[in-house]
C-alpha cells in the first residue's frame, strides 16, 4: 500500500481481512507506522526501499503524487494500480508492463471505518488478465464491482464531487448559520437523513423542495438579508436561481415533449 491517507487507511484495513498486505509507504514514517501496525505489516518512508515481493501494488496518494511514484520505483513485472477517480490509466504507460485502477467511489476519513460492502469500486486495466486480477481483489470487498474506463471514471468523480463535496460545503455553511443563533448543527440531522432517504423513491429532481422551486421571493429576500457574509449570500442567490431555472426547463422539456 503506497500511501496513508483516508483512502488509503480504510482500504489497506478492510483488504488486511482477505490478503496479505506486506508494506505500507508513506512520506511521513508516523502515518506509515499508524497503518502498517492496523494491518500487520512493515512500514517504510523510502520509495527506494519499497518491497519488490508484493503481486499488486496500490498507489493511494494525492492524485498530483500519483506520477512522481511511478517514476521514483521501477517496474517489478507485478501489478501496479492507482485509486484517483480523476486520474487517467495512462499514468502508468510505458512505465508498467502490467497496470490499472481501482476506483472505490465513496467518502474517507481516517476516524471512520467504512463498510465496503456496497461501495461501487470503478475498475480497469490494459489487460484483460489484469482487469480480471482487480476485479477479484475487488469482489471481496464489495458486490458492486463496474468495469469503467478513465472517461466514465471522470464523469463519475464530477457526480460525486457535486453528490459529496459541495454537499458537504453546503452543510459547513448550514453550520456556521446555527452557530451565529447558539444553535447545534444536530437539529439538522434528521431533515438531512430524511432528504437522503427520499432518493431511495424519488429521483433528485422529484425530491426538491424549499422556497426556490416555490419561486417564493418574498422568503429568499429575508433569508438573503440574514446572511452576513457576501460570499455566502452570492452563494444563496447562484443556488437558488439554478434551481428555478432547472425547474423550469424541466418544465419545458415536458411541454415539448
């Protein structure tokens, strides 16, 4: 396990329960230490003194890292894959004889195990010797294993980035709102289980609510004039005309249809 970050952590833990996992490297021999001892495994900090016994070989490092690992080990002949989303398989070309990806598209943090038992992981490689190598090591993870190239991968880190990361923004400014009225962030928890819930039934668009696709102006007017900070403001305003204008083109589309 090249790397000991969030995804790194849980994957290297959740893998310890099937296969060996020999080493982990990571820049900071803490980190690296931190995760071989969850793993039963050796820790380094030298990519010089990366194992060269290992059948596969899982680069789980900034996407921007990713290259300068490649270059700085020299192909052993086993099996070398990378987790970014957002990463193309090419990385790896003319560097590896034999390579690929695993994509495991879900949230990590290194305070929370994560059950990989539904986590969709996106797979690929050049060979198709390989491809079924990765999709073996991915099955025993996890029952939703797709074959995705680096184009669909992308698309699907852009869904996931809009589903998790700027949903996740939108909560850390709900935060900051609460705690401006001495409130606790808590009180949200079940409208934001509940909103989550709901797409088990209902599509995304189904499921909008809220006074923007009311086109309730007079409630986004005072709700605009509660919120101090202008950037946050400018952000409640882009949102909520997005919303109304996604609504209306669905709208739309339906008449013309």
């Amino acid at each position: 396990m090249i790397g000991a970050g969030n995804v790194a952590v849980n994957l290297a833990q959740a893998l310890a329960k099937h296969v060996d996992v020999l080493q982990v490297y990571s820049r900071k021999l803490s980190n690296a230490n931190f995760l071989a001892a969850k793993v039963d495994a050796e820790a380094t900090d030298d990519l010089s003194r990366i194992s060269e016994d290992a059948d596969i070989y899982i680069i789980s490092v900034k996407d921007d890292a990713i290259s300068s690992v490649i270059d700085a080990v020299p192909d052993n002949g086993a099996l070398w894959v990378h987790t970014s989303g957002s990463k193309p398989m090419e990385l790896f070309a003319g560097k590896r004889r034999r390579y690929g990806v695993l994509y495991p598209m879900q949230s990590f943090s290194k305070q929370i195990t994560v059950d990989f038992h539904d986590v969709p992981f996106f797979i690929e490689a050049a060979k198709e010797s390989d491809v079924e190598s990765i999709e073996n090591l991915a099955s025993q993870l996890s029952t939703k294993v797709f074959r995705a190239d680096s184009e669909l991968r992308r698309r699907l880190h852009v869904a996931a980035v809009f589903s998790c990361n700027f949903a996740n923004h939108m909560w850390v400014l709900a935060h900051d709102v609460l705690q401006e009225a001495g409130l606790p962030f808590d009180v949200m928890l079940p409208l934001i289980r509940t909103t989550v819930d709901k797409l088990d039934k209902l599509s995304p668009a189904e499921s909008q609510t809220g006074p923007a696709i009311r086109k309730d102006y007079n409630v986004m007017d005072a709700h605009m004039k509660m919120l101090h900070d202008e950037d946050v403001r400018r952000l409640y305003s882009i949102l909520s005309e997005s919303i109304i204008r996604y609504s209306e083109k669905t709208i739309n589309d339906g008449k013309m249809s």
